[in-house]
C-alpha cells in the first residue's frame, strides 16, 4: 500500500478505512458538501465521552503521505484510547485524485476556512464541526521544499509551545531530520513572521497576530484555535524523502503529541 500511495485514487482511501471497521470500533459517516458532487469522509473512533482529539490530512490534494499515515496510525492502534477522535481521513477528495493541491474548482481549501467557509469542503467541515470542542487539534500536511520535518504550533497569545519540543525531540531520537527554519524559509503568508518563534523542526505561532495576514483566506488551524481547540498542531513531512520515511514521521509525531496531550514527555525533554 505504502509503496504505491502516487497511484492510489480517493476510493481506495474510502475502501481501506472501511476494511478497518471490523478490527475497530471505528465508526464511519459521509459528509455532503453542498454545491459539490462529493462528500468528506469523517471516522470517528473511541468512546464519545472521552476528551475529543480532531486530525485530519490531505487538505492538499498533492500531500498524499498524510492520509496514508492517518489510515496507518489507526489500523495499528496507535491513537491514545484515553482520548476519543475525530478523523478526516482526506479533507480534499477531487484535489487527491488529480495529484493537485487545490480542489477541483481551482480553491486552495486550506485557505478557505474564514467567514463559514469559502469551498464546498470548508463549508462540510465547519458545519459538521459546530460546537465540537476539542482537547488539540492536528492536521498532516507534506512540504514540497523542505529536506526535514517540521511543525507549526499555532494558539492564542501567552501559548508556551510545549509541544513543539517534545515533538522535535521524538523525531530526532527517531533518526529523522528536522527542517532548518532559517528566515528565508517561507512559513506562511507575508508578514507573519512577526507572529512566529521559530526554532530547529518548529514554529510556534501566535495566532491572533497571525490571523490577519491571511486576508480572510484562513487555514483550518487558525479558525478551530478561535473558538474550538486550545492548540492546533500542523505537521509538514519533506516531500523530497521517501514516501515510507515521510508517512513515519507523520507517525512518531502524532504519536508524540498525543504522549505530551496525556502529560507525558514534558520531563523527559525538560
Ligand atoms: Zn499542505
């Protein structure tokens, strides 16, 4: 499967999380996305009574390492059972489908979460996400220029980043490379910058200083720490490595988050 996610088709997707239904409880629902011809599929997993984790990939359709290492992370029991998840297994169907970033009317998605939402998977999203609350949220993303891994930890001001350290060290101690976020490297729109600490493998963002520079085309992250998660997480894998030592990454770093959700990690890397 890993070998081959450059040829795979979103309805292989939908056809390997529904062959995890029986090994789960994984519980499986189609989300419509008005004035489209297509829908989002949602998986929730755990019990609903627990603290509420949302991850989510392939918001760019030509990212596809994170909607396999989503898929892999639960078909291997890896997500914490003290939490209860809200999974988008691939948030940009006909995006996955052509190889391209955007969605099939040309929309950058993960530019399209302001004001309700400006596509027809925004809209999905948001509707299907109202009044969720949840413990972090985590989104899987590929980076096209980066030789290592890095992460942006976006949350309102007076946020300590105390996750992008443990994260960073899990995949150092993993043997994997972390991006060094030197200024030239471009981390979102311009400008932001004056709302970004950035260290080795990490950027941690303010974001209400960073919202503005957006222009109202905002990413997923920023709209669900306003009102609906007290930290969103952003992980980029280096698309110039290979497919398998991408999707690991994803791994390590989700399992890692979920580790310091749970309070652990924070003495190992104090
Ligand atoms: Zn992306």
């Amino acid at each position: 499967m890993i070998r081959d996610i450059f040829l795979t088709r979103h309805e292989d997707v939908g056809s390997a999380w529904r062959s995890l239904r029986g090994q789960t409880d994984l519980r499986l629902r189609e989300i419509a996305c008005v004035g489209a011809p297509r829908t989002l599929l949602l998986a929730e997993l755990g019990d609903p009574r627990l603290p509420v984790v949302s991850i989510s990939a392939g918001v760019h359709g030509d990212e596809p390492a994170g909607v396999w290492a989503l898929l892999s992370l639960v078909r291997d029991g890896l997500l914490d059972p003290r939490y209860s998840y809200r999974l988008w297994p691939c948030l940009n169907p006909t995006g996955f489908d052509a190889g391209t970033r955007e969605n099939a009317e040309g929309t950058d998605v993960n530019r399209s979460f302001g004001r309700g939402g400006n596509s027809p998977e925004a809209k999905a999203i948001l509707t299907a996400n109202r009044d969720r609350m949840f413990e972090l949220s985590i989104d899987l993303h590929e980076d096209h220029e980066a030789t290592g891994f890095y992460l942006y930890e976006t949350a309102p001001p007076a946020w300590r980043g105390s996750y992008a350290r443990p994260i960073t060290a899990a995949l150092s101690a993993a043997g994997f490379a972390l991006q060094d976020l030197t200024p030239d490297f471009e981390l979102g729109p311009p400008g932001a910058e004056v709302a970004q600490v950035r260290s080795h493998g990490a950027v941690v963002v303010d974001a209400t200083r960073e919202a503005p520079f957006f222009g109202g085309a905002l990413p997923l992250g920023l709209v669900l720490v306003r009102r609906a998660a007290p930290c969103a997480l952003t992980f980029e894998a280096p698309r110039t490595r290979a497919p398998d030592e991408r999707i690991a990454m994803l791994r390590v770093a989700v399992v890692e988050a979920l580790r310091r959700l749970g309070g652990e990690g924070s003495e190992r890397y104090a």
